[in-house]
C-alpha cells in the first residue's frame, strides 16, 4: 500500500433520494486526495477547523484537496461550546465573503460536534447554501453529529436553538485521527455508541461488552465496525 492510499473499513449509504450522501469509514481518508474525487468542482473551498484540531490535521487535508480546488481555504475557531454563537459564526461569513466564495464553493467540516454543527449551519446559510463535508475528528461526531443533517448554534437562553437542518455531501470519518483524542472525549463517544444497544441493537450490545477493551485502546477495527 502506498503512504497516503485510502484504506476503506466501511462505507454506508444514506439514502435521501437527491439529499443521499456516503459515510465513508477507514484510515489514511483525510490526507488522500482520493477520499474527495466525487465532490463537485469549484473555484474554492473552505476548510473550518478550531486552534486544537487545526495544527495536527489541516495541512494534509488542505494538501489532499489542493489537487481539486485552485483556492482552498482555513478558518481556525476559537475551541470549546462557548464559540458555538452568533459571533464566532460570522467569522465563517466573513472569511467566505472577505475571499469572494461563491455559492459552489464547498465547506469542509474538521473537528468534532461544535466545528461540525458551526460549519453546517453556515453552509445552509451562505449564499442560501452551499455544499459541505463532515470530516469528524471526535468519536463522538463520527457516530453523532455529523449525521443527519443537525445544523446548529447555542443562543443564551438555549443549546442548539437556531440552526437548519441541511445535509452534507460526504461524511469522512477517518480513524487515525482519534488517535489524539483525549480519553475524556473518547468516553464520551462511546457512551453514545453503548446507548444504540439497548435502544436498537441487543447484539450490538453484546458486541461492545466483549470488545470494550479493544475500543478503549482504539483499536482500527472494533472502531469500525461500532462506528
Ligand atoms: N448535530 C447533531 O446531530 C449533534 C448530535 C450530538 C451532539 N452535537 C453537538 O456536538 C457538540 C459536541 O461535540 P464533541 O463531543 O465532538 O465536542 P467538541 O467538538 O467540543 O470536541 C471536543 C474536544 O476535542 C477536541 N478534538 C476534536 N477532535 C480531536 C482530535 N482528533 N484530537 C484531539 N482533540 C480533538 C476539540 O478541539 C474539543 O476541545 C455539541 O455542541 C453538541 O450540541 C450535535
């Protein structure tokens, strides 16, 4: 296998007739210009990340999407929830406008939940929408939030009050990035990821108790297969 050759665990279909996307599953995706051969062509793309997950991953996907996009793009938020508001928002309209994207460009999404939900609703907002992509970097949002189209902000008297539901074009969930994840944030995902069992999956269920360690160590294909 080549350094940077995709490798594909798993790929889901969400079908929405014309709103259909793939979830595409595996390691080496983010930094493989491959991973994005299907995303439509555009003059630029802007890639929203925050000051933590910006510094370790965004200079392989800028490099990976530079062989489809003359111009691309990045916006590092400030990170944690409390940037999930209005001001922080228009950061992301005014690099679009400060550069002269126009409604093809495409947003691509790097980070977890917070970066996800942010770029999603600026996507549906902007130019009354332009595509975008989920590349999520936490377990959480591999498993959560950057399916199914939630797009949101907080406002002060309430989470994720003023959003959009808006769909992405592809979902990226590349593996190797958790690899820096911090346990805390690891747990959190995985609790999502315990809660399907019982609610949907009782085999499922069982799956996860004999293979609760493996997840914990994150091992490539346990997570995989949860995710
Ligand atoms: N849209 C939906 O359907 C939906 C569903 C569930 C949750 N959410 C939203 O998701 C948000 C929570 O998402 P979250 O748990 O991913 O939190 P988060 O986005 O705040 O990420 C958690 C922390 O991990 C850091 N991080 C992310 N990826 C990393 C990596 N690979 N390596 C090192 N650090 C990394 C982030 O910078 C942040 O500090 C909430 O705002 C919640 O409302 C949305």
């Amino acid at each position: 296998m080549k350094a940077n050759s995709p490798n594909v665990a798993a790929q889901v279909q969400i079908d929405l007739a014309e709103r259909s996307y793939p979830i595409v599953i595996g390691s080496q995706l983010l930094g493989s210009a491959l991973s994005y051969q299907q995303l439509p062509q555009a003059a630029c793309a802007l890639v929203v990340s925050n000051t933590t997950v910006a510094p370790l991953y965004a200079a392989q996907l800028m490099k990976a999407l530079q062989a489809r996009y003359a111009k691309v793009l990045l916006l590092s938020l400030p990170d944690g929830e409390i940037y999930k508001d209005w001001p922080t928002l228009q950061l992301i309209f005014d690099a679009l406008l400060q550069n002269g994207c126009d409604r093809k460009t495409v947003l691509f999404a790097l980070g977890g939940g917070v970066v996800g939900d942010m770029t999603g609703f600026a996507a549906a907002s902007y130019m009354r929408g332009v595509p975008f992509v989920q590349l999520p970097t936490t377990l959480l949002a591999q498993v959560d939030s950057s399916v199914g189209g939630k797009t949101a902000i907080n406002h002060p008297l309430g989470k994720n009050m003023i959003g959009a539901f808006y769909q992405p074009l592809l979902v990226v969930c590349d593996l190797d990035v958790l690899a820096t994840l911090p346990m805390r944030e690891l747990s959190a995902g995985l609790a999502e990821v315990i809660k399907y069992g019982p609610i949907a999956d009782m085999t499922f269920f069982d799956w996860i108790e004999v293979n609760l360690d493996a997840l914990l160590a994150k091992d490539p294909a346990a997570l995989a297969h949860a995710i």
